[in-house]
C-alpha cells in the first residue's frame, strides 16, 4: 500500500530532551515536506525536500532540524524541544510535479 | 504577506442536503488549488484540485468552483453523507514547491 508513515504517533517529552521524529514513503516521491497543525492556524510549512541532500526552510524552521540523506525518510529533529513546539505534526510527500500531497497519519508532540 | 483563508470555520448540514464550504484567498498569481479533507485522527487527504484556467471541475458528489475575479474558492458536496464529516481545508501554490493551506472549516453531518 502507497503510504506515508510517520513514527511515533503520540510523544510526550521534556523541555530540551533531543527526539526525532521518523517520516518514510514508499512511492519514490522526490518531494518531502513536514508540517505543523495548531488550531486556528491550519497546517504550516517547517521545512521540505525537493530531493536526497536538498532541503530547505518552510514557513517556521526555528527550533527544527531535518535532514534527507534516502530518498524514502525525512526525519524531522528538535535538538533542544520547548513547550511551544507542543503540537500536531505532519509528513507529506509527491512527485516533484505534483501538488497533490500524501500525508502521514500525523505525530502528537507534547513538550511538557 | 499572501494568505488563504476561510469564510467560516465551522458549518452543519443536514444528510441529504448540500454543502459548500468557501475560501478566499489573496494571492492573485496562484494558478493551482487543492481541497483537502481530514477527518479526525488522521491526516489531509487530497479531495479535488483546479487550475486557475478552469472556473469549475467536477469529481464524484464534489465539484470546486474558482472566481479569480473575486479571489473566491469553493467545495461544494452534493448529497451530504455523514462520512463527509470532517475538516476541510483549501490550499493554493505558491511557488514551485509549496502549497500554503488555510486554517480549515469543520463539516458537520446531522442524521
């Protein structure tokens, strides 16, 4: 099945302990991307990938890191997390020409 | 700067009945839209798109309407179903590699 998976599903964590969340696809998509999802807010861009070793800074790149060494993962890295990274974060991915997302089923961060 | 938003952000329909869920957006060079549906506990899932050339696509019980005049966007849902019951959210291109989304409006579905 074409999917996007996204690990883990719930997290709770403490302010400044390093996590890592995991994002794979396996529909050969050039293009990676990950969101966040606060009410009010809709989905906001963090960073995206256009390809293996190209990624770039979305709409709130603070306090993430990612990185794209496969083609098929795209973790997503908070080095040092802090409350107001507390939210709902998602994977999504397509061909390098098409707009039309797949998404994972999302990852819940609390930062306590 | 550019942004999509909704007109309202939430809307309750009877089964059976139609819905239309509207967006406006501001940036008058988009040239493509998605609507997105996400149900609860799982993430957006593509529904529809259009191109600014077209002022109207049909799906299966969904068609988009585009007014560029206006700036208006909307996702009408022919006979309502309680399976519609969702988010919905409407998302522009912005350049060549992003999509920006609006802040969604929730459907509900009354028996």
């Amino acid at each position: 099945e074409a999917q996007v998976t996204q690990n883990p599903r719930y997290l709770i964590t403490v302010t400044g302990k390093k996590l890592t969340v995991t994002c794979s696809q396996n529909m050969n998509h050039e293009y990676m991307s990950w969101y966040r999802q606060d009410p009010g807010l809709g989905l906001r861009q963090i960073y995206y990938s256009m390809n293996v070793e190209v990624t770039d800074k979305g709409d709130v790149p603070e306090g993430y890191k990612v990185s794209r060494k496969e083609k098929r993962n795209f973790p997503l890295i908070l080095e040092s997390p802090s409350p107001n990274q507390t939210s709902l974060y998602f994977c999504a991915s397509s061909t390098w020409d098409d707009y039309g997302y797949t998404f994972g089923s999302g990852t819940r961060l609390t930062v306590v | 700067g550019e942004s999509v938003g909704l007109h309202l952000p939430t809307l309750s329909v009877q089964e059976g009945d139609n819905s239309i869920i509207n967006c406006a957006y501001s940036n008058s060079a988009s040239d493509y839209f998605i609507w997105y549906k996400q149900e609860s506990g799982k993430g957006p899932q593509f529904i529809i798109d259009i191109r600014s050339n077209m002022d109207k696509r049909q799906g299966q019980r969904v068609t988009v309407l585009l007014n560029k005049t206006v700036k208006h966007l909307s996702l009408q849902i022919a006979a309502t179903q309680p399976g519609d019951s969702a988010v919905y959210f409407c998302a522009e291109k912005v350049n060549n590699n992003d999509m920006r989304f609006g802040a969604g409006t929730r459907l509900t579905v009354k028996p």
